[in-house]
C-alpha cells in the first residue's frame, strides 16, 4: 500500500463507442482493431496519455495490450506499437454533440469506420468518424477542483454543490458519475443531480447533463449550452461559467473514494479522536472526529484507519491505539475479523483491540469478548454501484434478475441496521434472490467497491458485511 495513497487520482480509462454503439477493440492478434464489440471490457480500454514531443497530441493506449494506436499514411490502423512514434499521435477534436474526431497529427486524416473496416484515411468527418467516450472506472469519486485545490461536496443547507473542502470527509463528499444518452450526470450523496445553474434536480434533465473534455489528464463538464462547469464565486458553488474553452478555473481531478466508517464499542459509544491523540470509545455522536477513513491492502487484506486529524492508527508503547502515524507501516496495519454482526480488530502485535474501564483503546487482549467486538458501520454510501470482476451488477432487463459482467451499471441503495446492510434497487425493491445467487454477486466486489458477504443463513434481501478493498 503506498503511503501517500489518501488522495490518488484515478487513471482514466475509457472505451470508445461509434456512431453504431460498437466499441473500439484492441485484438491480440496480429495487434488489429476493431468496432464490433456491443459492450465495454477489458480489450475495449483505452488510456489517453500526453505525447511528450508535441504539446497538442495524445496517445491512445490500449489497457488490453499496453501498446499505442497507430495510422499509417495509407489509412492502416493498428495497436502494435510498444512505444509511441510519430503514427501514434492524435489530435483530439471535441464536437458540439461532446462526441470525438480523432485525427492523424502526422498525416492530417480522420479516424473511423464500422465492424473490422477501421480506417484513417477520410478527408471529411462523417457519422463514422464520431466517437462517444465512455469512462470504464467506478464511478464513484471525489471530485477536486485544480485551480482552487478544493473538494467539491453537497451543501445541504444551500442547496447546492462547492468546492470549498479541505479533505473529502464525510458522505457529502461522494459524487457518482451517471452515464446516460452519451453523456454524463452528476449525482450527489442524497441522490439528487446538478445542472448547470447550480440547482439540484430529481431527475436527469438536459441542463443536468454533460459532455467530458479532457486536458493535460484533467476533466472538464461541457453542458448542453456549450459552456463548463466551475467553482464561482467565495463559496465556491459549482455551475457553469461563460467560458466555452475550458481553462484552469474548468478543470477537475477525479479521486478514489476510500471507505469511510464509524465504529461503536460495547458501551455502546462511538470511537473518536476528539479528546486528542487517544483514541477512545468515548463520544454520543458520529461526527467528523468519529469517522475514519479505511483503506485495505490488497495483498494482505489488513486495513488502516485514517482520522480527520490527519493521523492514522497506530500502535504504541504499552499496546496503546493512537491517531498519530503519518505513514503507513506495520504498525499502522490491523486485520479485522467478521464476528456475526460484529468485527474484532488484531493489531501488529498479534492482539485484539479492547475497550478498557475508561474507553480507551488497546491492543492487548489474547481473545475475543464483549470488550474486543465493534459495530462497523460505513457512512460514504449511501448510493451504491457495484463492480465485480467482471463487470458492473446491473439489472437484467425485462427481468428481476441481476447481472454481474455488464458495462453499464444500476445504482443501489444501502442502508444499515445493527451491523447488517440491505441493498436497495432505484425503485425500493430488494435485492435478493436464493442463497446461492445472493453469495455468487456479493462474494467479490472490488476496484473501488466493498466486497459484502452474505451471513449465514442470511435471507432477507442482500444484507452483508463490508470486507472488501475500498467501498
């Protein structure tokens, strides 16, 4: 786990979808491409990079074969390149639409064509040569805006979206990007969508809708208007400016969500820093200095707890938890263990941690008991979009069924009781089934998606437990 992995930006990766909703593929034979897959997967990635010789060129390579796209001065095109020469380099050309030209830098000519007759060859933009990007990472992120280096999260009281966080804390912070009709909506934690004046929406209208631009590997929202969003204002409130060129004041980062949970101990408080570095089962209310942030190592599965006050977790003299490591080590490192309802945290000495006589905690208890069993209860999502290894769950149409390997992806609704979670479908109905399916679409969710597992026995609705990567 890299130690200054809190706040990582996200590699962007996408897919490419023609004017006939097929996606440009990367073969591994004979590195050939095409445009007749239906849907989104792995030889359908691509990673756009700035070519380092030309300051207004990119690359386009492909996350299937680590190679470059390339078209020859004939029009051929292919995705053999292991290192980017002067075929690889493209021009970016964005239409009213927010769709994509690609053309040859070198050769001046236009990328396009249908099923296996790709080529870059066309002296004039057609339908063939439009191309829709589709973002192929979880959805769910924080957004920061680079020119005021703030987070953008949901102001309740005004009713709007800003950017003027310091860290992205809490569940008003979590933003999920809705693609629909070729573009793309933003949706805040009480499932609500901005548009481009600012307002919050129940539903996806057109002023709720954006076309992505990307520059120097940052994202832009283009709204139906043709203008960008951006942060305004002292506040900071997100809408669209006048601008119709995206500058430094447009552009975003897009950040991995990490999970962010409370935890209430047998005295039935909360767990937090409030009082200093201690951390202690001490407080009545989960506020910022009860929720920490929880990032788990994808090799050895042990998490460390991240504290609004900038420390994590960490073992200390005595066997004493205190919030005040500013790197990750071994002894920032606990391994959990689902108890029924409950979780049991061992640290790097080999002992569970207790909640002593004055809330205090330590690691120092050979066994499990009351005192060494917590509720978990993850507090940043609210909405869900789930990715398993092969794809997104979404509902199978005209079915009740779900779907574990598709490109696009239905949100859910998660709520919690007593250490146990239901999962929602957007109009309230469970998500459910018999055992055996319950277990097979929850049994391993990652990249940026807990993984939940059913209890056992469990058979109301999908309720699980969070044990996965990051949620």
């Amino acid at each position: 786990m890299p130690t200054n992995g809190l706040h990582q930006v996200l590699k962007i990766q996408f897919g490419l979808v023609n004017d006939t909703d097929r996606y440009l593929t990367a073969e591994s034979f004979g590195f050939k491409v095409n445009a007749s897959a239906p849907s989104l997967k792995r030889k359908q990635m691509w990673v756009l990079e700035p070519d380092p010789e030309q300051g207004t060129a990119v690359l386009f390579r492909s996350s299937h074969l680590g190679r470059y796209l390339s078209a020859e001065e004939d029009g051929r095109v292919g995705c053999g390149a292991g290192r980017p020469g002067p075929d690889c380099r493209f021009l970016v050309l964005p239409q009213p639409d927010g769709r994509w030209v690609l053309q040859s830098e070198p050769h001046g000519r236009f990328f396009g064509g249908t099923e296996d007759q790709l080529s870059c060859f066309a002296t004039t933009i057609s339908t063939a040569e439009l191309w829709t990007v589709h973002l192929a990472i979880h959805p769910q992120a924080h957004l920061l805006s680079v020119s005021r280096r703030r987070y953008v999260h949901l102001c309740p009281q005004e009713d709007e979206m800003a950017a003027d966080g310091d860290m992205p804390w809490g569940v008003e912070a979590l933003l999920t990007l809705i693609f629909q009709s070729r573009r793309y909506c933003l949706k805040s934690s009480d499932s609500r969508y901005l548009r481009s004046d600012g307002r919050l929406v129940r539903e996806p209208e057109a002023h709720a809708c954006y076309t992505l631009e990307f520059k120097a590997g940052k994202l832009a929202f283009k709204d139906c208007d043709g203008r960008y969003l951006a942060p305004t204002g002292p506040a900071g409130t997100l809408k669209a400016g006048r601008n119709t060129r995206p500058s430094k004041d447009e552009l975003f980062d897009l950040e991995e969500s990490h999970p962010q949970v409370v935890l209430v101990a047998a005295n039935h408080r909360y767990v937090s820093v409030r009082q200093g570095v201690n951390v202690s089962a001490n407080q009545d209310e989960e506020l910022d200095h009860e929720t920490f942030l929880m990032q788990i190592d994808q090799d050895t599965k042990k998490c460390t707890f991240y504290s609004s006050t900038g420390g994590y977790w960490t073992l200390v003299t005595h066997g004493g938890i205190q919030a005040t490591a500013t790197q990750v080590s071994a002894s920032t490192m606990f391994e959990v263990e689902w108890r029924g309802r409950r979780v049991a945290l061992k640290a790097s000495n080999g002992r569970y941690v207790c909640m002593k006589k004055n809330g205090q905690l330590a690691a120092i208890s050979d066994f499990v008991g009351e005192d060494e069993e917590f509720i978990l209860k993850l507090i940043n999502r609210p909405i869900l979009v789930l990715r398993g290894l092969d794809g997104f769950v979404c509902h199978r149409r005209g079915s009740n069924q779900l779907d574990t390997n598709r490109s696009v992806y239905d949100v859910f609704h998660l709520s919690f009781s007593d250490g146990a979670y239901q999962i929602r479908g957007a109009h309230g109905g469970r998500v459910g089934g018999g055992p055996r399916r319950r277990a097979r679409v929850l049994s391993r969710l990652s990249d940026n998606c807990c993984e939940l597992r059913v209890p056992p026995g469990g058979s109301e609705g999908l309720r699980g437990r969070v044990a996965g990567p990051s949620c």
